[in-house]
C-alpha cells in the first residue's frame, strides 16, 4: 500500500495517564492504517481505548498524558501532490504544526453535542472561527460558507438558525453543528468520536445518514469510534476491535464479522441484540467484568473471560498474527500464521 | 516534585523576610528617622497627632476646649487667666488685672484693652459672660467648671469691667478661669447650649489664640495659621498641622508628631527607645482608683459589698504595688493626697495575701459567689491590669469575672452590674478628688448610696482659702474616706510629654497636665 | 429583560426598608442610652438637668414608633438626619463615601487583575511555577490575619523605610494630588489586595480548570485556533461569569468590611465612621451607615443578577 | 429474590464502596500539602487539648518576669504581665479551634437543612428563605455583634459563635440549594417519590449525601475563616471578653507599636499559631476537595 492509498498510518502507538504518581498504560502498541475514502470503524467495549487512541493522534490530551509512537503519519492530498505529516515528532500538542493540520485536514465530531458547543456563542460564530482561522476569510464571506453548509447538512432555516445560541438548538441540530464545525474547513480525514450515542435513535440514524453521504459524495475519510455493532456493520469498509488498550483483530468487514478469529470479536458479536430474537434464545454476555487497567498482569488481557484460554495465554506478550491479508489477529490460536507488527 | 518544593521555600522566605524585617527595626531606625524628617517637615511648621482611636474626639471637627484642652485648643483659645505648670497659680492673660474681695465672695476682672477675634471682631466682656452662662446649660463639659461656676450668684459688666458674685467663697476660681476658654459669643450665641460641642463652629472656629484656624480635612488633619489679630508677641512656628490619627505611636515614628504625651507602660517604653524625641516627666494627678458599687444591680442594695470589712480584705488581696510597675512611674497611693503631700495623713492599705483570705471568710461573704469587676479603657495596659488583679482576688480564694465595658457610664453608673469598678481620673486638683463623694453628685452618688458623710468637710475643703486650713479639711476627709472604704486609690500614673528634637524649646519651660492648659511660652519655640 | 431589571430594583426597597426597621428596634433593644456615651465617665457631672434636657432636645423620649416613622419620613426627604456629635450625617456619607469607594475600587481592580490573572495562568500551566508559587502564596495571604498584614506593612513600608505615610488620605503639604492619592492609598490597597488576592486567586483557577476540562474546549481545539483563542475567548470567557460574581461580591465585603484596616490605617472611610458610631454609641451614624452597606451589598446582588443575564445567553434570553 | 443474592450485592456495594474509600485515602496521601495540613491541624489540636486537660498556667501573671524573651523557663516567652506566652498559645488554641469548629459545623448544618428545604420544595417556601438569607448577608456583622453585645450585656463565648453562625450558613445554603433544585429532578428521587418515601427522607436520606463533600470542604475552610473572623473582631474590641484567651485575643498584643517593635514573640507566636493552623485547614481543604470533588479528577 502506497501513501496514495493510506491517508493515516499509525504504528505502535503507546499512550499512558500519570495518576496518582504511577502510570497507569491506556493504550499499548496500537497500529493500523486508514485508506484514503474509507470508513474505519473502532469498535470495543467502553474504557477499551477507542477514544483515548483518536485523542492521542489529535493530541487532544491534557498534560498527565505521554503519548509515544514509532509513526504517526498523515498523507495529505492536494492537487494530486501528497504531502507527509509526521505527527509524531511534533512537540507540542498544541504547537502551530498540530493546529495548522486540525480543521483544514483533520477534524473530530464529540460524542456530546449538548457540551461540545461553546454555550455563549452564537453557533454561526462557532462555525466560522475555525474557517476564519485558517483561510483569513472576512466574517461576511464566512457567515456564507457557513450557511451553505448549514443547508447542506440539513438544518433548517438556516439564515435565522445561524444566530442563535446552543441551548436554542435539539440535540440532533447540535451535532450537525458540531459537524458543521468539524466540516468546514473541508478536511480529507474526520474522527467521529461516537457521534450518535448521546442521541436518540432516529436522529442517530439522520446523523449516520449525514456521514455516509459526506463520505460517498465527498470522499472522505472517515474514522467512526463507536461500539454499536450495527452501526459498524453499516458504516464500516474496515474494522478495528480494540480491548483493554490493545487492537485485537483487525481487517475489511467481512474479514471480521463473516470470518471472525479473535475470541473476544465473536462475544462481542453474539453479545448483539437482534431484531426477532427467538424465543428462548437468550442473549449472550461476555463473562467476568473488564479488568482495571491499573492492575494488569502479563499475558492476554482477555485471558480471564476467554472459552478458550490456555496456559500459555498467560505469558508476555501476545503477538498479532495475520490469518489473511489485511486480516490480523492477537491470539494465540492462530500462532501457525505470520506474526506481524500490530 | 522539585518545583512544588522551590515554590514552598521561595514563599516561606519572602513572608519570614518581611516579618524579620519589621521585627530587627530597632537598630536602623535612626538613618529612617533622620532622612524623614529631612525630606517631609517645611521650615516653620510643627506636626501634632489628635487621636481619634479613644473615641475622645472625632476627626471631622477640631477638638472643643471645654472638656479636655490638648496642645491645639490651647493655642486656638484663650482664657481670661494663664496657669504656671502647676495648675495651681495664675497670671492674667485676656484679663488685665483682677481683685478679690476679702470675703473671697467677689472678683472684679478688668479686661485687655483692644482684644480682638481671629475675624477682627472686639473681644469684649460680652463674650466672657456669654461663655460662663453658656458653661452652666452645657451638656458635655468638664465638672470643674460647672462645679465652680454654680457658686456664682451674679455676674455683670461695665466696660470691660466685670463683677462676679459667688453665694460661698471658692478657693480655686480664679485657676478655674485659667483653664476655662472664653468663646465667640457672636458666632455661638444662637447655639442651643446643649449641642454646643456639636454645633459647626467646630469645623471653622474663631479664635482668639496666638494661632488661627486654617483649614480643615475632615479624616484627614487640621491646620492652624498665625492669628494676626493677636495682641501679643507673634509665635516663631507659623504653621501648625494637626493630624487625626489611631495611635499616637505610629503617628511619632512616621514623624506626623513632633509633641506627644503618654501615660500607658508600653507608649512610654516605645517613645523612649526612640531617638528622635526629648522625654519631659510631667507631674500630674492622674488617678487610677477601685470603686465599690454600694447600690448593685439598678440601684438595689448591693449586700455583697455592704461589709465594709469586705472591701477592706478586698483590697489588701490587691498588691498596688506590683500593679503599679505595669505603669510609667506610677506612684502607691492611700487617699486622695499623694503620700509626700503635707496633707497625708500616713495611713496605709497594706498587701497581705493570707490576711486577706482569713479577713474575707471571717466576713461571712459568701465564696461561691462571682464577684464581678467592671473597667472601660480597653488599652493593653488596663487589660493587663485587670487581668491581674482578677488573678490576685483568684488567689484569695474568690471567682471572678471582669467585663469590659463599651458604655463605661451607664454601666458603672446607671446599670451598676458589678461589685468593683476600676476608673481612671486625670484631676485638676486633689479637691476634684473628694468632690466625688458628694451625696448629690449625679454619677457617684448613684453608686455610694448617697452618704451625707463627707458633704460638710467637702464644702468646707472647696471654701479654704489657707493652705494650713485646706490641709486639716484634707486630713480628715482621708480618715473618712478610709473608714468607709467606697473607694481606694491604685497609684497616680506619671505622664510624659515628648517633644521631636525639631522641635527647639526656650529655656525655663514647663509641661503641665496635658489634658489642662498653662504657659508653655509657646511663642518661643522653633521648629529646624 | 427590563422587565426583570424592574422587578429586581424594586426588591431592594422593601428589603431596605425591613432592615432599616430590624436595626432601628434593635439598637434600641440594646438598652443603651446613647446620652452616656456623650458625657464621659470621667465628667463627674454635675449637669444632670442639662443631660435630661439634650435627651428631649434629641427626641429620645418619644415613642418608639413614632422616631422610627419620624426618621423614616425625613430620610425620605433626604434628611438622613444628625450624628449626635452633631454633623449632618449626609454631609458625613459625603465626605467618607468617596474614600472608601477609592479604597475599595482600587483593591478590587487590582486584585482583580492580580487575582485572576494568576489564577488563569495557574489553571493553563498547572503544576507549573506560577502555579505553586501563586497557590502557596494566596494560601498564606488569606492566613495572616488582615490587621496583622496592616500592621507589618506600616512597620516595614512606612516606619522603618519612610516610603509611605503611615495613615490618612490626605496630606497637607501635597503638591501633587496623585502623587498623595497614590503614597496615601498604597498600603491599605496593598493590605486588603493581600487578602482578596487569594481568594479571587484559588476561585479563578479552580473555574478555569473547570472549564478547561469541558469538551468546548477541545472542540474549539479542535479547529486548529492559537491557543490564546482558546484561553480567552472559549476558556475565560466562561469562567468569567462566576468569578465575576465572587468580584462582584467582594465589593460589599470591601465597603463594609474594610473597618479593621481602616482602623488600622486611620483612613477616614464609612467603615471607620461606623465601627466609631458603634463604640461611641451614635445611633443615627449606625443606622444610616448599616442601611448604605446593605443597600451597596443589595445592589451588588442585583448587579449580579444582571450580569448574570448579560453573560449568559441561556438567562438573556428570557428563561 | 432470595437473600443470599441480596446480601452478596451489598457485599459487593461494600467492598466497591472500601476500595474507593482506600483509593480516596491513597490519592489523599499522595496529596503532600494535603497530608502537611492533616498532620498540622492535627498535632496543633492535640497539643491545644492536651495542654487544656494538663492545666498548663497560662493565667498567672509575673510581674518580675514579664515580657522575657523566648528561652529558659518560658518558651516562648512571656507576654505583657509576665504569663507564660506557650500556655497561653496552646489554650487559646482550644478556645479558637473551638470557635471555628463549632461555628462551621453549625453554618453548614443550618445552611444545609434551608438549602434542602429551600431547594426541594422550591416555590414560595424557597422565595421567602431567600429573602432571609439576603437580609442576613446585607447586614454588616459588625452591627450584628454590637446589638447582641449589647443586649446580652456582656462580651461573651456564646454571643460570638451565635453571630457567626447566623452571619456564615448562607453560602453553604446556596450551594445545597442549587444542587438539590438540580437533583431533585434525578431519577432516583423520582423512584423515591414514586415509592411514597417521605419528604424528609428523600431530602436527607437520599439526596443530601450526594452534596455531602463540597458541604465537608466548604466547613473545612469555614474553620480557618471563622478562626480569622474571630481575631479581627478582637482587634476592633468586639471579640470574646479579654480574660479568654483566645488566640484573637493574645494576638491582639500587636496592636501596642511598642509589642510590635521591642516584644515580636508576644505577638508573632499567637500570630504564627493562628496562620500556621488556617494555612493547614485550607490545604486539607483543598486536598479534601481534589479526592471528593469528580470533576477535577
């Protein structure tokens, strides 16, 4: 795969939380890659990581995070040019490189709409900050960027929509602002950090619906933190399952919901609620409870909940194997396959 | 880790920095003081400090001379005579000369010629008797001047003649009318008497001093001008700033006073260590004395305090002697008449600790019960007394509480919830002394019950003329007053005045009083 | 919105008139007799017809009520009355008032830029110097005793260094009225700054931290702005709504609460001429004096309320 | 359900419940200020309370040996009439924590039960306790302290902590109210409700301790606050009579400029003491409010 195909490239990405004096290990040698007009869906359990990985490229983590990474590299495409980020060298989380990248070409929609919105701005002001940032556009010129977008995005009335504040807004209309804001500076690659959650089901489906489409039509890459299996199902061209900090198997979608490999992949999927369950089905739970992350021992993280554990689950560190192309898996099950890094 | 420790050091030093500072001033203080007085004082001008801080005057008026007369009012007001530093001789001052009658019972004052006002206007016999009549509906005035002038059966002028007729001859009239300041009838005459002290006259008074009123801040300070319609010799100090301050102290070291006087332990021990201040003892009559409330709670019999052997053993659990080291060259005494004084009659109330406890429980006074003293001056010098002295009544077995009282009138005069009260009294003359044990006076007859005892000896003791005479009256009134024991005098306290070496002082000159007015030939002094 | 400022400004006037009441009765409950205060203990006073006669004149012997509705008719008219030392007591507001507002108003700018500028740089360099070394040394601000602080200060500043005049406002060898402005007001403005430093210090940085923390923050991170923009415009400008109430509190505390460090410095503020009336018994100064600093404190209150409004668009528009 | 499950969920609750009470105690002992102002209030109380039941003198004046500096026998000294200044310091203390303690405890617990009640029922109830609380916070305390001195006719104890407790609950009773109008219309007050618990139950039972920590930091720095209220109204006379010797009291030796300049231990030891203990509250206020307060963790 050439840096044409791939527009974010992270390799052993490590993140850790400095709390109470001791480090506490949040995410542990993550890597994959995302192509360029795909969606890349991060599926796991809450306190998996998924967040915390998105936020660690971002570099949207506060002061007790260290963040450290063999590659972090984000190939823009302008005007058939590509152009090499490596985000990983950036000092500073909030230096002028980090910020020049944020907006124009890398963008995150929160997963809560009702507090990602600045309460005592009007959300048209909140909409063009960045734009006016980036492009040195004049307010007026920018309030039409942003009323187009508005129209776009399916907010209704938009000329008298535009200035009003958050708390005039339903929760659905916040987050097509908040995407508004993630949108407007036209970036190739948006993070959507479990857009839909705080949301109920209909809007969730208008969102989805809003993402595909921004994706399809504007070729956008998007990478979707959720842990909604049907959403995933749905949304996603690739895979990424994440449990306790590390990615545990990762591949297309069919690779990982038609062959699914990792033990923790197929609870996780029997662990759907489906329409028209059958009577007397019962629906699945994974035993046992998510251990802290505080008090990790070696071995597999999923050692304790797994059917199939064994003896030597419990021992260092479990290497990722690649069962098929772009298909990989960190479990021992598989060990006659190649190991691979991530 | 290292940062949060530099942090902590780094405050902690700057805060010990700052209190070390204050704390080793002493040595330094000199090169301070000397380059102040250097950059601030103008040539001419002396600095004085009226304090606000005992609630004797209030900073949006100059001080009356009525009450008390502080180095301000003496120089703004004159009286018909001047009194030496004894308070006790007199020489004419707005008066010309004077006579007295040999009955004592009438004087015939003849004024100066050609006095005037600070406004240019006569100052006539006019206003003298306008201010003695005046002097007599005043609410706020000090009892010296009441008591003398009530004597007074006529009073009536010709010219600048005036005749004065008193019903019973009194011996200290003419030092009475030392002190007591001759107001502008003509700016005060439409004053209700009552609310003389209050009235606005204050705030831009006319005077009739070597010095005039200037101007005034109110908060801030008040300043005084040489008075070019005074008929005498014009002062060398033409300026005069009068600063209201909270503490006279601070105000002498940041160098807004170059006169000062104190009376407490602890201002007496500041201003002599500092450099740049003469001291000068005064000798004063400033009593501190114990009162035994008689009539307890709203004038119902106090029996507690009915036992005069009660008070006696009260009294020798009290060690005056060592209280007295709390204050400046304080002095023991038993009566109202110094113990050096001609007229002592040499009694005196002993310290005995054990006799004290056996004389208290041979009394049949009830132990369990709280004894209760009263004060009012709430400086650390009296707190410190009383604390004491509650220890020492402790230590002959009594409980006791003190109070400190906002309203020291109604409490130990019309409240009465006490058994000792404790008082200070700055007295002009020791006759001021006994005219407290009047069964009429208005304050202490309320507390002593209203004894007729005394009354006879104090009306013969205010008519004495002869020294030898005054003296038997003055011996006899001490054995009463320590037979029946209403109440014992502490000590006097020493007062001294300290004037800033700025300050020249002509030779020969003597403080007096500070709260009372005599020659001080302030026209002579210099300030550099 | 006027609607609201209406109802809330006519609030003050029953309130006022209530504690005007609740201190009238009770400093007459008190029992004391302001008469004793006027003549000294040491005055063995022969005048007793004279005092009963002031009392009259004074119109302390009618009926409660009736001095009460008395006083009420005549401050209506602006006739706050006298001080039974005998000023004017508007006359007294008038001249004390400005002194103290001048104190108060430049303790509260100051520590207000002091305060809250530490407290916001605390917040976005946490752990960092500034940090500590702020917190430490507001902590120890608010710990010394205020007076104390006074004290040291004119012992240090003013006594063994002459840099300052140890008390007053105003001297007369001023030639320049600033210049005596600025010697006069520097220690009482330092000491009270000490105190509110720390207080406005912690509570700005604890909101910023708040706020900080919210997802605004990242989102407005988010969109690739300096980091200032997001400080000032996203960050303070939200955290500034509830510091600005704790200011805005203050200034009551200020203008009524400064009396000890009036005292200190002999600065003629209205604190001073109530803890004076207090102690010397001057019933209408105590009156009138309490009413203003409630009043200063009630409509401090309906600035808040105001401010509130004005600041946040969820009250503005009319919730 | 049958009580085995039920125990073995309050088991569960319990043991959760130890181990954030052991996470909270350990966050608390990395606190390094946090611990310093534990200790320090800690010690200075014992030793205040210790010197209380041991009888230490510190009421009999010397007048031979007044004013000694800090060493030998005394010290710390000894102050104006000769008591022994370290006497003094530690039961001064106890009258001072005392006043503190009980003043903050007591605000908070009225300004808890009104801003229950005020932020419960809402409504007119709510309206009329706010008025209240605006006048008592409109009135100076100073004028307060003067009409109960007054009227009670003495300058005791008891006067000063009435005053201040009715001069200090409002701020604890807006905050409680201001959470109980925000919880009030949680679920689980809604179940409650629905069960038919009674009102003052829910109130106290139920929604009072979810507010209970900002309610226990803000006492803790009440302490401090009422400790230094405490000395500035002896510093203008309207504290606690002279012969208790509070630590306002010793301190306020520092108002005679001669003390300040010629005596510094008379006046810089009560000084020390008071700022030392308040410094102390405040941190293990703060450090009380990291390991209570959610937010800032």
């Amino acid at each position: 795969m050439n840096n044409q195909e791939i527009i974010l490239d992270v390799k052993n990405l490590n993140t850790s939380f400095i709390s109470d004096r001791k480090q506490v290990d949040i995410v542990k040698s993550v890597s994959f890659q995302v192509k360029r007009g795909t969606t890349l869906s991060v599926v796991g359990e809450s306190g998996c990581g998924k967040s915390v990985t998105m936020n660690s490229i971002m570099r949207f983590l506060g002061s007790n995070a260290r963040v450290s990474a063999d590659n972090i590299q984000y190939n823009a495409l302008r005007d058939g040019e590509i152009t090499e980020y490596h985000l990983e060298t950036y000092k500073k989380s909030n230096g002028p490189e980090m910020r020049a990248l944020r907006g124009p070409d890398m963008s995150m929609v929160f997963q809560d709409p009702m507090s990602s919105l600045n309460p005592v701005y009007k959300v048209g002001d909140q909409v063009a900050e960045g734009l006016i940032q980036h492009t040195g556009m004049g307010k007026k010129e920018a309030r039409e960027k942003v009323l187009e977008l508005f129209r776009k995005l399916g907010i209704p009335d938009p000329e008298s929509r535009i200035d009003c504040y958050p708390h005039q807004f339903s929760g659905g209309m916040k987050q097509r602002v908040v995407i508004a804001i993630a949108m407007i500076c036209n970036p190739e690659l948006i993070i959507c950090d479990e857009p839909t959650t705080a949301l109920d089901v209909t809007i969730q489906a208008q969102i989805m619906e809003l993402l595909k489409d921004l994706q399809v039509n504007e070729g956008k890459s998007i990478v979707l933190i959720t842990h909604n299996m049907g959403l995933v199902a749905e949304m996603a061209d690739e895979v990424c399952v994440m449990y306790m900090g590390r990615v545990v198997e990762f591949g297309s979608l069919e690779d990982v919901f038609d062959h699914t490999s990792h033990p923790y992949t197929k609870a996780l999927l029997r662990s759907v609620p489906v329409l028209g369950l059958a009577d007397g089905q019962i629906l699945e739970t994974i035993p046992g409870i998510t251990p802290n992350p505080a008090d990790i021992k070696g071995g597999c993280d999923f050692a304790d909940r797994c059917p199939d554990c064994t003896e030597r689950c419990r021992q260092g560190v479990i290497p990722a194997f690649e069962i098929a192309k772009g298909h990989r898996v960190r479990c021992l099950k598989y060990d006659s396959f190649p190991e691979v890094n991530g | 880790m290292m940062r949060r420790k530099i942090a902590l050091i780094l405050s902690v030093a700057l805060a010990v920095g700052m209190l070390a500072g204050c704390g080793a001033k002493g040595e330094d203080k000199k090169t301070a003081d000397s380059t102040k007085t250097e950059s601030q004082v103008e040539k001419g001008t002396l600095k004085l400090a009226v304090t606000t801080g005992d609630g004797s005057s209030t900073d949006d008026k100059i001080p009356t001379p009525w009450y008390n007369r502080v180095m301000a009012t003496n120089l703004m007001f004159r009286s018909l005579f001047v009194a030496d530093s004894s308070l006790a001789k007199a020489s004419p001052d707005l008066a010309d000369s004077y006579e007295i009658s040999e009955d004592g019972l009438t004087y015939t004052i003849t004024l100066k010629d050609g006095l005037k006002w600070s406004d240019g206007e006569a100052l006539t016999t006019d206003d003298v008797i306008f201010s003695i009549n005046t002097a007599l509906k005043a609410a706020t005035i000090n009892s010296i001047y009441t008591a003398a002038f009530a004597n007074i059966t006529e009073l009536t002028a010709d010219a600048n003649v005036i005749t004065m007729k008193l019903s019973t001859p009194y011996a200290d009239m003419i030092n009475v009318l030392a002190q007591f300041a001759i107001l502008p009838k003509h700016a005060l005459e439409n004053v209700d008497p009552l609310k003389l002290d209050t009235d606005t006259f204050w705030t831009q008074p006319i005077t009739s001093g070597m010095y005039a009123f200037d101007e005034l801040s109110v908060g801030n300070y008040f300043t005084l001008k040489v008075n070019e319609n005074y008929e005498g010799t014009a002062p060398k100090i033409t300026k005069i700033i009068n600063y209201f301050v909270s503490d006279y102290i601070t105000a002498a070291q940041s160098g807004n006073a170059d006169y000062m006087f104190a009376n407490a332990a602890d201002q007496v021990e500041a201003m002599n260590k500092m450099d740049g201040f003469d001291s000068h003892e005064v000798n004063v009559l400033f009593y501190k004395y114990f009162l035994f409330n008689m009539k307890g709670v709203d004038g119902n019999q106090n029996e507690a305090m009915q036992d005069v052997k009660v008070r006696k053993a009260l009294i020798e659990a009290i060690d005056r002697a060592t209280l007295s080291t709390l204050y400046p060259s304080a002095t023991v005494l038993n009566s109202g008449v110094p113990n050096e004084d001609k007229a002592y009659n040499g009694f005196e109330y002993k310290y005995d600790e054990e006799k004290a406890k056996k004389d208290i429980e041979a009394s049949g006074y009830d132990m369990g019960r709280t004894l209760k003293i009263c004060y009012y001056n709430n400086d650390q010098t009296s707190i410190d007394l009383i604390n004491t002295v509650v220890h020492y009544l402790e230590q002959a077995g009594l409980t006791v509480e003190a109070t400190l009282s906002n309203d020291g009138t109604t409490d130990l005069f019309t409240t009465r919830d006490y058994d000792i009260g404790f008082k200070g009294k700055s007295a002009f003359s020791m006759n001021e002394w006994y005219t407290e044990y009047m069964s009429g006076d208005a304050l202490f007859g309320n507390v002593f019950g209203g004894d007729t005892a005394f009354d006879e000896l104090i009306a013969q003791l205010s008519a004495a003329t002869d020294e030898k005479e005054s003296n038997e009256i003055l011996k006899k009134l001490q054995d009463l007053e320590q037979e029946k024991v209403y109440k014992v005098p502490a000590f006097t306290v020493g007062t001294y005045v300290y004037t800033s070496k700025n300050v020249t002082i002509p030779d020969g000159v003597e403080f007096c009083n500070t709260l009372y007015s005599c020659d001080l030939d302030f026209e002579n002094w210099e300030v550099k | 919105m006027l609607k609201f400022i209406l109802k809330k400004l006519l609030m003050i006037i029953p309130m006022l008139l209530l504690i005007s009441m609740i201190v009238f009765f009770g400093l007459q409950m008190t029992g004391v007799d302001p008469i004793n205060f006027m003549v000294s203990p040491e005055t063995l006073s022969a005048n007793a017809n004279n005092v009963e006669a002031l009392r009259e004149s004074l119109g302390l012997n009618d009926p409660l009520i009736v001095q009460y509705f008395h006083w009420l008719g005549n401050c209506l008219h602006g006739d706050f009355g006298y001080s039974f030392d005998g000023s004017a007591i508007a006359s007294i507001i008038a001249v004390r008032m400005p002194y103290t507002f001048e104190l108060a108003g430049y303790s509260l700018v100051l520590s207000a830029i002091i305060g809250i500028g530490i407290g916001i740089i605390s917040a976005i360099r946490q752990n960092g110097i500034i940090d500590y070394v702020g917190r430490v040394l507001a902590v120890l601000g608010q710990a010394i005793p205020q007076f104390l602080v006074g004290i040291i200060l004119i012992q240090f500043f003013s006594i063994k260094l002459g840099l300052f005049p140890s008390g007053n406002r105003v001297s007369p060898e001023a030639t320049n009225t600033f210049v005596d402005a600025f010697v006069h007001l520097f220690l009482p403005v330092l000491t009270l700054t000490i105190g509110m430093v720390a207080v406005l210090m912690r509570y700005a940085r604890n909101t910023m931290l708040d706020v900080l923390n919210s997802d605004y923050i990242k989102t407005a991170r988010s969109k690739g702005i300096p980091e200032w923009k997001v400080y000032l415009k996203h960050g303070f400008r939200n955290a500034m709504k509830p510091v600005l109430v704790i200011l805005v509190f203050r200034i009551p505390m200020l203008v009524g609460g400064s009396v000890v460090i009036e005292s200190v410095f002999s600065y003629p503020g209205i604190g001073l001429t109530m803890t004076n009336a207090i102690t010397s018994g001057d019933y209408p100064v105590v009156l009138v004096t309490t009413l203003i600093i409630a009043a200063v404190m009630l409509i401090c209150s309906f600035m808040v309320d105001v401010f509130n409004a004005l600041l946040d668009p969820r009250v503005r528009l009319g919730e | 359900m049958s009580d085995s499950t039920t125990v073995s969920i309050k088991n569960q609750n319990k043991s959760a419940a130890s181990s954030l009470l052991k996470k909270n105690i350990r966050k608390f002992m990395n606190n390094k200020l946090a611990l310093f102002g534990l200790i320090v209030v800690v010690i200075m109380t014992v030793a205040c309370v210790v010197g209380m039941i041991v009888g230490v003198d510190y009421n009999t004046p010397n007048l031979t040996a007044l004013k000694t500096p800090p060493g030998g026998e005394h010290i710390l000294g000894t102050d104006t009439i000769g008591r022994d200044l370290w006497a003094r310091v530690l039961y001064g203390g106890c009258y001072s924590i005392f006043i503190g303690v009980f003043c903050a405890v007591m605000s908070s617990v009225i300004g808890a039960i009104l801003g229950a009640i005020s932020g419960y029922f809402g409504g007119k109830i709510d309206q009329l306790i706010i008025r209240i609380s605006e006048i008592f916070q409109a009135f100076p305390q100073l004028v307060l302290v003067m009409m109960l001195v007054a009227i009670v006719n003495k300058r005791g104890l008891s006067n000063l902590l009435v005053i201040f407790v009715l001069t200090g609950w409002m701020t604890t009773f807006r905050m409680v109210r201001n959470e109980f109008m925000s919880l009030k219309g949680e679920t689980y007050v809604k179940v409650c409700e629905a069960f038919g618990m009674k009102k003052s139950r829910i109130m106290f039972n139920q929604i009072l301790p979810n507010v209970m920590s900002p309610i226990i930091v803000s006492t803790t720095t009440n302490v401090a606050f009422f400790i230094l209220q405490e000395a500035a109204l002896s510093f203008i006379g309207l504290g606690v009579a002279d012969s208790t010797p509070t630590w306002g009291n010793i301190l306020n030796a520092a108002k005679s400029v001669s003390v300040v300049t010629n005596q510094w231990w008379v006046w810089v030891f009560p000084g020390l003491a008071i700022s030392l203990f308040v410094l102390a509250i405040n941190f293990l206020g703060d450090g009380l409010r990291d390991v209570l307060d959610a937010k800032q963790q």
